[in-house]
C-alpha cells in the first residue's frame, strides 16, 4: 500500500520550509487552544466523518487535557495529503504534539536494510521532525531520504481504528475514549506494576530500565519460561505496564525455546485474556503497523478494556536503549515527551532499527501507579500488615479454607505442589505453625477443600475427589490433629463435589452438589448416620454452589444455594436435623444471584451473596432466630466486578462482610462491619502487594490467595488486625479525629495525647492518591494542606505505629 505523500512537484520531493501563519486548505478548526503554553500545546487531528458522533468523546478528551494543563485545539480534516497536514503542523510555532484520530493519512518510506532486505513502511516521524528534509529520489510516493535538521520537534500519537474488522470504527473509538477517561479520572483501576517479558534471543536484558518507573516489578526471561502460554498466562495477572521482547509479525508474537519455537500468541488471545494493562512496549517486529488490518499494536488498544498506548513499530526492528524513555517518565515527563527526546538522542542515528517506531494511543496518559505519580487503593478501617505465608510450594496454591477453635487455626487448600491438585492443611496453635499436611496424596484431582470444628474442637476436613475408575467425583473426609484419618463419605456415581461442612445438633453435616439426577442438585446427610443422604433441591433446574453453617442455637443446621431457571438465579435456603428439612425457599430478590455464604458472628446468622442485576452488588440478611431480616445491600457499582462473600468475625467481635473486588490482579479483598449504627461503608480490608483472590473469614481471622507482588500464588493468613473496625481501634493505634468537616481551607486533625509524628496519605474517590506527606502536630492539632484539592469527598489515611487509620474528609470550595 502506497498512500502519496505530498504535491511539491514531481516525485513529491519535499524541502526545509518556514512555518506558515494560516491553516492549509482542507481543515476545519472545530477548538481553538485555550493556552500559549509552548511546552504543552495539543494538537488534535480528526478524520472527516468522525467529528459528529465522536463529539461528545473528543469535548470530554479536550477537557480532561485542559483540566491537566494543556491547550488544545481540535481540528477536522477532510481529505488533504501527508504534506498538508505535515503544512498545518507546521504552522503551529508552540505545539507540543499532536493527537490523530481516525484514518489521518500516512508517510511512507522505503530503505535496503543492513546491505540487503529492502523494507516499505508507514511512519510518523515525517510528522514529528517539521523542519527536516525529506526526498523521494526514484518518485514512487514513499520517501527514501531524510537530510537536514531530522530531529523531531514533537511527538505524534494514532489513535487509528479504521483497520479493524471485529467492531465498527465509531464504537471502538467510542470505547477507547470512554476508558482514557476513566483512567485519567480514577474509575480504571489497574495494578500499580510491571512486566518485562524477554524471549531467549534478548536473555540478559534485564529490565530494560523499567524498573526506575515501578518498584513492583516481575521479570521473565529464563529461555525455559518465554513460551506462549506463559506469556498469556503473565498477561493475565495484570500490569499496569509490559515490556514484551519476541520475534513478531504484525498479527503474533512467537517464542523461541531451548530446542524449538514454544507457540504464538495472535489477536484473539489477548482480547480474551483482557489483561489489565495500560501500556505495552513491544519490541515485536511491525506490531505496530497500523495499516494492516487487525495489527497486534491495535488489538492492545482496541481489543481489551484497559489499554491506552502502545509503543512498536511499523517494520522490522524496534526501540532499544529503553533507558533513555523509562528514566524521563520516572521524573514526570509524559510519554510523548519522552519518546520525543529518545528519538533525538538514539532514534534517528539507526534508521533501519527506529524509523519504524511509533506511539498507538494517547501519549499524554501517565502511569498512575509509577514512582513519579504514585497510586494506591486507601486502607479500610484500622489494618495491620503482618500477613503469614502458610503455603510453602513453588507452585500455585489457591481456594483456602479456615476454621478456629479453642485457641487454634486450621487453614487448607487446593495446591499444585505435588500432583496435578491436592489438598493441604496447616495449624496454628496459637504460638507457631505446624508442618504442611498433604492430604491423601495421589496423582489426579483433589478440589474444593471444607473444614468445620466438632463439639470438642476437633477439626473435619472434606473435599472432591477425582475417582480414576468411573472418572467421577466422590467426597473424601479427613480427620484428626494431623488429618490421617481418611474415609470416602458420598460415592455415587458421576459427580458429587463442592461439599461443605457444619456441625449442628450434636453432630457433623454434609451438603454438596450432586448430578445423579442428570441436573444439577443439592444433597444433605449427617455423617453418623443419623440422617440418610437426602436431595435438598426440588428437580426441574440446576442447584449449585451450596454453603452450611448451624445456627447460634446449635440445633439446627442451614443450607443455601444457588437455583438456576430461565428467569434467572436465586438463592434458595433450607434448615433442618434429625427430623427433616424445611422445603426449599427463595431468600433473596435479584435475579442474577451467585455465591452464597452462611456465617455466624457476635451470636447471630448470616447470609450474604452477590448479585448481578445492572451491575454487581453484595447483599446481606440476617436471621432473627426465626426467618430472615430484610436483605441489605452493603455495596454496589455498575463498573466494577463484585462478589465470592465471606461471613466472618473481627478480633473486636464485630460481624464482618468480605468479599472480592474486581479479578484478574486488580483483585481485592472489600469488607464492611457491622456497628450499632449499622454496616459501614465499603473499605479495602487487606492491603498486600499483588491480587488477593477468594477470601475466606472466621472468628478474627481472614485467609486468602494472592501473590504479594512475586510469581508464585500463596495462600496469606492475617490472624488479626486485618479485621480490625473503625470503631475498634488497636492499642497501638491510638484513634485521630477530625476538627471540622467539611473542610474549606486547610483539614485541623486532633491527635492523640503524646503522638509526635506520623505518615499520612489522601485518596479521591476512585482510589487515586492525590496527596501525603509527614503529619506533625502543635498544641494537640496537626494541619494537613488541601489548598490543591478540589470540592469532593476524600479518604485520608494515618500510618502510626504500624496500623493504619482512615478518616473521611468533605473538601469544598467557595
């Protein structure tokens, strides 16, 4: 494809010229610049036909650039050539870039690479360097000189959609303006690290300077690793930034390996995955050639829900000393600026590596979560950090379960460790931990881990698993101080699994799920005999997903679960003994309900579950002894995922709502307390490093997965103060409060009688860190500046003494 690129006669040779003062034929100012700022001036280039039904997206574009400090101008342009655009960039004496949207037309250029192959690109550099010259020696529309002052003056970002096929133009640019907003605002929360993923030919790359913009950094490039399906499987963790180094063609990344290529990872791939990235750097030979259809480069940003600026090429070759690009972003410049100045001082002296390179997406967006900028999601209550590793293995460990009693804790779950999944058990005896317990090791599939105490504090532990004569399920139990004492408890055919276990009426219940009726179906049985397996659900629907758990009483044990019809998804609830169970009934008024959880806390029942009905919310009962109070909602959002409820206790006693917040390594565990004023507001209720995955709660401890910022998933155990309340301050965190609230000038903050010093750090609504620093106090009153805040609610967060308080503060401005 040869677009031609310019009218000054033949063989469209082009020479150094002097700025114009008027906009060339062919475009239409549709916003003038608000600012005469040299350094930050923003062009925005529209192609005809996308300025009315993008208007909405490109005012909204226009006015978050401004409220950052930019002036911009938005012009529309209909028809034209490379070289009139090129003519009205030109006439802007202080821009600092510009923005294309749309098919805006290209430069091409044409050389014989390192004495041999010879290679036809598109690239922006023409764009970039506004005084350099230019020349097509042979007249075939593709330049193939470039003399003269070639440094580029300004940067140039596409944001280019024409060429993919799986979505109309105006709806993908439609998507990508509405996510550069949302990131730019708080409201795309992504995980504050980074990837450098370097396949075997780049082995010894190292970070490639990454690491002076993340702190939080995983680094890939063992040759026995750099395959496909570990990169896919990376992407699915969740970056806010990668570094991708691979053999590529505009359309997969393939990876080499000790004796072979190991797979390639193609389009489709990465917009299943969806990871939650902001940024890609790809040295991936031409992912970046925007003119093919469907090119990797625009799959990052228009495939997948997060990504917002892609850094490549258009041919072969790509960026190298990354340095001299990370190090200015680590101190604040934005990416255009940077790879501006990286293409001056290594760029243009290797073309036949750099001229290729390009920036997909908007160059002005800022990692969020880099040293420069700082970003975090604001604590919840008070919270220590002491968070225990439980899990021992190099390999995923994953779906904990926890139980304590009589001053111990016992935590299992599913691990990789040993076999394709076991299971394992550990207990803390109040002082230390014991050995990790490997259940009834074998080789297939052990899953879905339930533990309960009996009457004498004995723990009970049972699982699903994998049969390889009739290739079913069975229920497999264990007991004793260290789980030795094995037995198969449901062993019908096909498959019985996810069990759960609660001790009621003197004795020890199992419920499960079961498919001996060609559908799915909830059984109960008590495990003495006392009471034959019986189906708990009616037929006619699939029933899954069951929790049990006595009441406070100790009389009777409840069971819920999840029905599916065609009108939707319920929970549906049971409770019973020796003497039968009630008939089912519906508990709950969604109609997309999943994941119920039954707990006991401070002497009362609960039932909380999530539901999907426009959004996703976490709702609550609780039982009154005799039926059920009405359902709450203790949080909702129609952008952000929720659900997987945990019923718990704090060390204070307090009841507590856990659940998980978002997926991917985004997750996090959100919790609210119940106080005699009600269930508090939402808040994050552990704060690691990394996702922390499928929370589980008992009496003042959580357990969870996660990875706390390394490769390896773990299951992470907080014995206390991770459930702390805000009514229930530790000793060692005496309590801060608040002066006046709202705030008009400055926040007063009383301290407590004989603090001296402390950190503090401030949080928008979305969770953007927006301010902190040293608080110290005179006279019993510490002042933190809000001078810089705009009218809003806020969280401010105090770190003293290893704990971490958390105030609400109101900012208004007259």
């Amino acid at each position: 494809m040869v677009i031609p690129t310019g009218p000054e006669g033949a063989g469209y040779a082009c020479t150094q010229r002097s700025f114009l003062e008027s906009r060339p034929a062919g475009f239409e100012e549709l916003r003038p610049a608000k600012s005469d700022r040299s350094d930050s001036e923003v062009m925005i280039i529209v192609a005809s036909g996308l300025e009315t039904p993008l208007a909405p997206d490109l005012s909204r574009f226009a006015q978050d650039l401004e409220a950052e400090g930019y002036g911009v101008s938005t012009q529309v342009m209909t028809g034209g050539t490379p070289a009139s655009l090129r003519a009205l960039l030109q006439s802007h004496p202080d821009l600092g870039g510009a923005i294309f949207v749309g098919a805006i037309p290209s430069a091409w250029y044409e050389m014989d690479e390192w004495g041999g192959p010879h290679e036809e690109f598109p690239l922006d550099l023409y764009y970039e360097d506004l005084n350099g010259t230019w020349t097509d020696s042979d007249g075939d529309g593709m330049f193939d000189g470039h003399t003269g002052n070639v440094q580029a003056e300004i940067w140039v970002g596409r944001i280019d959609a024409h060429a993919m096929e799986f979505g109309g133009e105006v709806a993908l640019l439609h998507d990508y303006f509405e996510k550069n907003h949302l990131y730019r605002t708080g409201g795309l929360a992504v995980p504050g690290r980074a990837l450098v993923f370097n396949d075997d030919d780049w082995q010894g790359s190292g970070t490639c300077g990454l690491d002076a913009i993340y702190g939080d950094l995983t680094l890939v490039e063992d040759p026995a690793q750099t395959s496909a399906a570990y990169y896919r499987n990376r992407l699915g963790y969740g970056y806010e930034f990668v570094h991708l180094m691979a053999h590529s063609s505009p359309w997969g990344h393939a990876f080499k390996g000790p004796s072979g290529f190991l797979g390639t990872v193609m389009a489709p791939e990465i917009s299943e995955i969806d990871p939650q990235t902001v940024f890609v750097q790809l040295f991936a030979c031409s992912n970046c050639r925007w003119t093919e259809p469907n090119c990797l480069g625009n799959w990052y940003l228009f495939g997948e829900d997060y990504c917002l600026l892609a850094i490549g090429s258009t041919k072969t070759g790509s960026m190298l000393s990354f340095e001299q690009f990370y190090e200015p972003m680590a101190s604040g410049a934005i990416p255009g600026a940077a790879f501006r100045d990286w293409f001056n001082s290594v760029g243009i002296y290797d073309p036949a590596w750099h001229y290729g390179c390009v920036l997909l997406g908007d160059p002005t967006i800022v990692p969020l979560s880099s040293t420069a900028f700082g970003a975090s999601i604001p604590g919840h209550g008070i919270a220590t950090r002491d968070y225990t590793k439980v899990s021992t293995s190099q390999y995923s460990d994953c779906y904990p379960a926890v139980v304590s009693g009589g001053g111990s804790v016992w935590v299992a779950w599913m691990t990789g460790a040993t076999a394709r999944l076991d299971i394992a058990a550990r207990r803390f005896d109040g002082e230390s931990w014991s050995q990790v317990y490997v259940i009834d090791q074998d080789e297939y599939w052990d899953v879905q881990p339930s533990l309960a105490l009996d009457a004498s504090g004995s723990p009970w532990l049972a699982w699903a698993s994998f049969d390889d004569v009739s290739y079913g399920y069975d229920i497999r139990l264990a007991t004793g101080p260290t789980f030795s004492a094995l037995s198969t408890v449901v062993d019908g055919t096909g498959y019985d699994v996810d069990p759960k276990l609660a001790w009621a009426s003197g004795r020890m219940w199992l419920t499960w799920q079961t498919w001996r009726r060609g559908e799915g179906d909830i059984m109960v049985k008590a495990l003495d005999g006392s009471y034959p397996q019986a189906f708990l659900s009616a037929g006619g629907s699939d029933d899954f997903s069951p929790t049990a758990c006595s009441d406070p009483s100790g009389s009777a044990v409840h069971v819920a679960w999840v029905q599916d019809s065609p009108s939707g998804d319920q929970i549906l609830w049971s409770s019973g003994g020796p003497g039968g169970f009630t008939g089912p009934a519906v508990v709950s008024t969604g109609s997309f309900c999943r994941s119920p959880a039954l707990g006991t806390a401070q002497g009362q029942m609960f039932l909380a579950w999530q539901e999907d009905d426009g959004g996703a919310a976490i709702k609550v009962r609780r039982w009154n002894g005799s039926s059920w109070d009405p359902e709450q909602t203790l949080f909702s959002s129609s952008t952000v995922a929720a659900g997987i409820p945990s019923i718990g206790q704090s060390p204070g006693g307090a009841p507590v709502v856990a659940w998980q917040q978002g997926k991917g390594a985004g997750a996090q565990i959100w919790a609210s307390t119940l106080t005699a004023s009600g269930w508090t507001d939402a808040g994050l209720l552990v704060d690691p490093s990394g996702p922390a995955w499928v929370p589980v709660l008992c009496d003042g401890v959580i357990a969870w997965a996660g990875t706390a910022g390394s490769s390896d998933w773990d299951i992470y155990v907080s014995l206390e103060g991770g459930m702390g309340t805000p009514e229930s301050p530790g000793p060692s965190s005496p309590p801060f409060r608040m002066e006046s609230n709202p705030v008009h000038g400055d926040a007063a903050l009383a301290v407590p009688t004989g603090f001296q010093q402390a950190d503090y750090r401030v949080y928008d609504i979305s969770g953007r860190r927006v301010g902190g620093g040293t608080l110290q106090a005179s006279s019993g009153t510490a002042r933190i500046p809000c001078g810089s805040l705009p009218s809003g609610a806020y969280l401010l967060v105090i770190d003293a003494g290893g704990c971490s308080q958390a105030l609400r503060m109101t900012v208004i401005r007259y």
